[in-house]
C-alpha cells in the first residue's frame, strides 16, 4: 500500500487476508474530509478509528485503524461497538475492521497474580449474590471456558447490598443456575467489583 492508498485510507490487502482475527472495541471515531466514490455510486469516507483489541491470549491493546468505510456504516460503528479486526502478526499496531468477516469469540490469556478468578476463588471473602441476568461476552477464558457479562445483587457478606457487572467463565455445568433470582455462593477480592461465582459449590439459601 504506497503514499495514495495511505492518503485516502486502503486497507493493507496482504493484513486483510492472512492477519490475525480478533475483535475491537471502538473507542472513538475521527472522521475525516476524504471521500471517494465507487462504482456503485456509494461514498466511502475516511476514518480513524480508536479501539480496544483483543487477539487470542494476547493482553488487550490500543490501535487505530486508519481506513475508508461506506458513509451508510458510519451509523453503526460507534463509540463502545464491537467490530471483527484483522492485525498485522509481526506488527500489532497495523489493523484494519475486517467487514467481511463474524466477529470472532477470543480467549483471553491467564491473569496473574490477586486478580485472578482462580486466585479470588481460593483467597476471597465469601459473600452470596443474587442473578439478575447475562449476556455472552464472545470470549474464552485461558481454561477455554466461555465467560458471561454477568449482572449479580451482593446481598450477604458486605455492610451494603450492592448491584455489580462482572465479565465470569461459567462452565456447561453453570447454566441451570443462571436465572434471574438464583443465589448463588461467590468470593470478593480486593474490590467491590472482583466478584466471582463459585459455580462448584451449587446455589445458596
């Protein structure tokens, strides 16, 4: 891709089909004055988008995709959505939106040390939570566990009653207890928000 690709924002054809596949999280949009025309009479306009990127067991990192996109999409790339990415493996700073492709489900790599789901397993506070809801996160665990966006009430175990969401791998074996007012057992780490559900010991009274 030489200086005139660069100018009016072409993908690097060689990223788009052999990078990596992972996912982006936009972060925010710069819309530029550089438009082109296509055949089919859309305008294409260029953008630099500013995301959040997660490729499998990499730690998630900031880039910019620099590149033109229908004025029609524009609607629906906005700041918080999760778009499919292709990112260069020799240079993780060189990715683009790969618009042909499902947006992949990652597995993220093992956390290390006190935030840990299996560190505040083994050394948090027991508390008892409440579900309230969940939403799947398309992401793995490093255990290849699928993890859920979980909305939990934490009713028993602290001063205060309180409603919390928290990215947890729930196993198969976890999904007859995720429904709204299922108590269940969970530990507390070092924050309010490091709260995990302790799945194996079953739901609470």
């Amino acid at each position: 891709m030489g200086f005139f690709g660069n100018l009016i924002g072409s993908v690097d054809s060689e990223v788009i089909a052999n990078g990596i596949l992972g996912r982006g999280e936009i972060t925010n949009v710069s819309i530029s004055s550089v438009t082109t025309r296509n055949s089919n009479g859309l305008v294409h306009r260029k953008c630099t988008f500013s995301m959040n990127v997660m490729i499998d067991n990499v730690a998630p990192f900031q880039a910019n995709a620099v590149q033109r996109i229908p004025e029609i999409a524009l609607s629906k790339i906005t700041k918080g959505a999760l778009v499919p990415v292709r990112v260069d493996p020799g240079d993780h700073g060189k990715v683009f939106i790969d618009f042909a492709s499902e947006l992949p489900t990652v597995t993220v790599p093992k956390s290390a040390g006190g935030s840990s789901a299996a560190h505040i397993l083994e050394h948090g506070k027991p508390v008892k939570v409440v579900f309230v809801g969940s939403q799947p996160m398309k992401l793995k665990n490093a255990d290849g566990i699928e993890m859920f966006l979980l909305t939990l009430t934490v009713y028993e175990g602290v001063d205060t009653p309180y409603q919390v969401q928290v990215g947890n791998p729930a196993p198969p074996s976890a999904l007859p207890l995720m429904y709204p007012g299922s108590k269940l057992h969970a530990k507390l780490g070092n924050g309010p928000n490091d709260v995990v559900v302790d799945w194996a010991a079953g739901q609470a009274t």
